[in-house]
C-alpha cells in the first residue's frame, strides 16, 4: 500500500511539474506601439510566461468590415490568458477596453504608464501600475 501511494505521489509531482501549461500574457497597447510589444514580448518570455500579441492579427488601416473580427479575436486571446499586460502610455480606447474586459473576469491586470499619469479608470481596473515596463512585467508574477 505504501508503495502504492508513493507511485501516485511521484506521478502527480511529475504532471503538475511538467504538465503544466505555460502561464500566458496578453499584451494590450495601442496599434502603433510597436517598441512596447518588443520589449514586452522579451520581458515576458524571460518572466517564464508567453506573451500573446494581438497585433498578429494585423487590421491596421484595414479595419472597416471586420470589427467584430477584431474583437472577437481580441476576446478570446484574453479568455486563453491567466493576465493582462495593458500599455497606458497614451490613450486608446482598445486598450481601455481589454483592460476592462480582463478585469471584469478577475484577470491580473498590469498596467504599464511609461510615466504618464494614469487616468483613475486604468488604476480601478489594474491591480498594479507602473511606469517602468520591467517592474510592470515583474509584477504580472505577483498575486
């Protein structure tokens, strides 16, 4: 019996240390922030997690007739994510949206300022602020 029970021990400790899917992390921002997603997407793949860029779907000047693609695309990617990595360091209404969209699940939302004062909507939606990207993507780890 006790042979038993450290066979299902040891098989446990095995699945939950190798089958564990990666931690993944939707990276919001505005369209054109394009120094922001690289970054972001280095940062995350150190962290242990894998970044999910949107923005591979690329509508940019194209998006006329396929806004509920677009969104819903952006919908299911945040479903498929355990948090949100939100650039707030310009307005953008797709940003704001995810954001709140993540929130509204009781997904870890990180937003990321790059200094600029963040607006009291991006505060009530996050759960941590920062204005320096490394700290922000650190933060994505913490509970």
């Amino acid at each position: 019996m006790a042979e038993r029970d450290e066979v299902a021990r040891a098989r446990a400790l095995f699945h939950s240390s190798y089958c564990r899917r990666m931690s993944r992390v939707y990276l919001a921002g505005p369209p054109y922030a394009e120094e922001y997603r690289r970054r972001a997407d280095a940062l995350v793949r150190e962290l242990g997690w894998e970044p999910v860029d949107p923005m591979r779907r690329d509508f940019r000047a194209q998006t006329e007739g396929h806004e509920a693609e677009i969104v819903d695309g952006d919908l299911a990617e945040i479903d498929s994510c355990d948090a949100v990595l939100a650039a707030f360091a310009s307005p953008d209404e797709g940003t704001a949206m995810e954001a709140w969209y993540a929130h509204s699940l009781g997904k870890r939302v990180v937003a990321y300022t790059g200094g600029t004062p963040p607006h009291p909507w991006t505060v009530y939606v996050s759960d941590a602020v920062h204005a320096d990207l490394e700290r922000a993507v650190r933060a994505l780890a913490r509970r």
